[in-house]
C-alpha cells in the first residue's frame, strides 16, 4: 500500500496584542538570545547533576583576602567558583569541550565565562587563560568587563573565547536552578545561593553554610558519570579553598 503523507504540522498560533495589553520591541540582543538558546535547547541534549557544597571554609577565604585588599580590589565569591570550575576541568577536558559532528573539539585553553545580567537581556564575559590566572586577576577582568557590559561598552574581546559558562544567581536569592548550555560549548554551571541550613556533623545537628550547583552538559560529549567526578573534584576544590592558591 502507498505510504501515506506525513501530516504538515499546523503553525503555532502567534499573539496579538488586545486592549488590555502592549507592544513592546524586542531588542537585538534579547533576539540573538532567543535564537541562541532555541537553538540550544532543541538541538543539544541536556543532562543534569547537582552537587551541594560546603561553603564554610571558602567563604571565610574570601573574608582573609579581602581584608589584605582595598574595596575596590576585592574578590567576589563567583571569582572563587570560577577559579575553581577552571582547575577542575584540567581533569575533565570532555567538558571544556565542543561537539562539531564526527568529532569533539577539546580547547588547549580554559576560558571561564560569567553570564552578567544586563539592560534587555544576558552577556556573557569570558575571562581567559582562567586555570593559570591568579585570584586577583580573574577578581580584576571580571570586574572590568561586568562594568563595560553594564555601561554598554563591552569589547569584543570580553565576549569571545569562552569554552565553559558559570551562571551564578545568588545575589538574587535562588537556592537552585538549571542553566541552558551556552552553544558551541559542551556545559555550564548554575550555582545559587550559600544559606544557613541545619546539618548533621558527626551525628549531631548543627548550622553549616551550603550552596547547590548544577552543571548542564551536552550528552553528545559527555556522561552522567563524567560530569558528576567533575562535580565532586569542584566540591572538593572549593571546601578545601587553599587549593585555589597554589
């Protein structure tokens, strides 16, 4: 028997702007962004893991350096996490990686990018070299590149290069939550907020510091069980901190 035709999906239905509402532009960024992450999210296959991480002794780090450092110099917990997401991929190059069909890309390079919240939509700063960098010069790109994107300024060079995202929404309260992969990297880190919870040490209970980060990672490049040691060498790294300066 003739195969019948595939059935032409209908278009989805488009809105319209009513009495009770308005039209409002949308911006070129806030376009390139909807392309970037339909493209993402249809086409890349998404897996998660999430780890919680003892905060107590890294942000008690951050305290000690920034009290050697004037205010204007000072290393931010996300400098921290970037640096530890740097060295961890040192282990784990799968991730610090791209997929381009018959072959994955393995960058010589980690290239740490920080999603920034900006007027309109999302930027993404790349710090370079980030494993090799110090804590103070990641804390100085970091800082120079946010202001500029902030200020609509951003070079070119502060938006290229980057071969893994950090996407880190703690100032805002966020105890956890999923980040789309940044194309045409192989992963990215969300990371919320460090909190007061109630732990048990010991068999007692006691009050600790946690934060919860998740890594989003492309299935094509990687594996669950991959991508949680990647997770466990970051949890490591950043509950023992002193790591993060030699």
């Amino acid at each position: 028997a003739p195969t019948a035709p595939a059935a032409t999906p209908a278009p989805a239905a488009q809105p319209v702007a009513g009495p009770d509402s308005e039209e409002i532009p949308t911006s070129r960024l806030r376009q390139a962004i909807g392309r970037r992450m339909t493209e993402s999210k249809t086409t890349v296959p998404h897996f998660y893991v999430t780890t919680e991480i003892d905060t107590g002794a890294v942000l008690a780090l951050r305290k000690q350096i920034n009290e050697t450092l004037p205010e204007d110099s000072r290393v931010t917990v996300n400098d921290l996490i970037v640096k530890a997401a740097a060295l961890a991929l040192r282990d784990f190059p799968n991730l610090n990686a791209a997929f381009a069909g018959d072959k994955i890309i393995r960058h010589k390079s980690i290239n740490i990018g920080s999603a920034v919240a900006v007027e309109g939509g999302l930027l993404t700063v790349v710090q370079k070299n980030t494993d090799t960098s110090t804590l103070s010069k990641i804390a100085g790109d970091n800082r120079s590149m946010i202001a500029r994107a902030r200020a609509g300024k951003v070079k070119p060079d502060d938006v290229e290069g980057g071969t893994f995202t950090v996407s880190n929404l703690g100032a805002f309260d966020v105890d956890h939550f999923i980040a789309i992969i940044n194309p045409p990297d192989a992963a990215i880190l969300a990371v919320g907020s460090a909190r007061e919870v109630p732990v048990v040490v010991g068999g007692q209970l006691a009050v600790g510091t946690r934060m919860k980060a998740t890594i989003s990672a492309d299935h094509r490049v990687t594996d669950g069980a991959e991508a949680a040691k990647f997770m466990q060498r970051l949890k490591t790294l950043l509950e023992q901190p002193m790591r993060l300066l030699v």
